[in-house]
C-alpha cells in the first residue's frame, strides 16, 4: 500500500474512533455510575478503560468471525 493511502486510511481511522468514543452514550454511563457510587477518579479511568478494551476486543472477533464467512 502507498504511503499516501495508508496515511489517509490511518487519519480516517483515527478520526472516526476519536469521533466515535466522543459519542455520550459511551462514557456518560461511566461518569454517572462513578458520582453515584463515589468512585475516585483513577478508579473511574480504570473501568471505563478495561470496559473500552472489552469493547474494542469483541469488535475485533466480531470482524474476524464475519470475514471467515
């Protein structure tokens, strides 16, 4: 792949993750559980985090399952 094409496809995929994580319903649930249960920040980090890693994870099976069909 040309240089010039993988970095416009690397700018596309960064921006539509930044785009998409930025979305409320991904983070607000997060923010909301924390002050109601009185989470400290790091905590807060760590668990959206780990949830954001389950979530990319699953997207990724999800595609490789997808393309073996």
């Amino acid at each position: 792949m040309p240089s010039t094409m993988l970095a416009t496809v690397a700018a596309t995929g960064f921006t539509v993750a930044f785009l998409h994580a930025a979305i409320p319903t991904h983070w607000l649930p997060f923010v909301l559980v924390a002050r109601a249960r009185g989470w400290s920040k790091v905590r807060t980090i760590l668990v959206t985090a780990i949830a954001g890693l389950g979530h990319v994870r699953s997207e990724e099976r999800t595609s490789e399952l997808q393309s073996r069909l």
